[in-house]
C-alpha cells in the first residue's frame, strides 16, 4: 500500500516477513492432521507464495549491463 505522504510503496521489511512466514510455517506443524483439504491447500498455498516473494524480496537487484 503506498504512503499517503510520498505516493510510494514502502521498503520490503524481509525480518518481519521472515517472521510472519515462520509462525505460519508454525501453525501448519501444529495443525497438521486437524484441517479439511480445502484449509490444508489454502495454508499450502500461502507459504509456498510467501516464501518465493521472501526469496525475490532477498534477492539483490540484478543490473543490467549495456555493452
């Protein structure tokens, strides 16, 4: 969501992202056996989405070289 001042979307924060994916990673462990199918795809489907955005977030920017 952009910054009402500036119009820009805020900087990744990649620790509380980290977090955040490790207490769901968490909640799927502990739950593990006590969800229906459609709840177990839906936190499936959210960690694996959460992760490969963390993974481009840490990612450092490519640059482009121009010959």
């Amino acid at each position: 969501m952009p910054d009402p001042q500036t119009g820009q979307p805020p900087a990744p924060n990649i620790e509380a992202a980290a977090h955040l994916i490790d207490i769901l990673a968490l909640l799927e462990q502990k739950t593990r056996g006590n969800l229906t199918a459609e709840e177990r795809s839906v936190l499936d489907q959210v960690l694996y989405e959460l992760r490969l955005r963390y993974l481009e977030a840490k990612k450092p920017q490519s640059r482009i070289i121009q010959p």
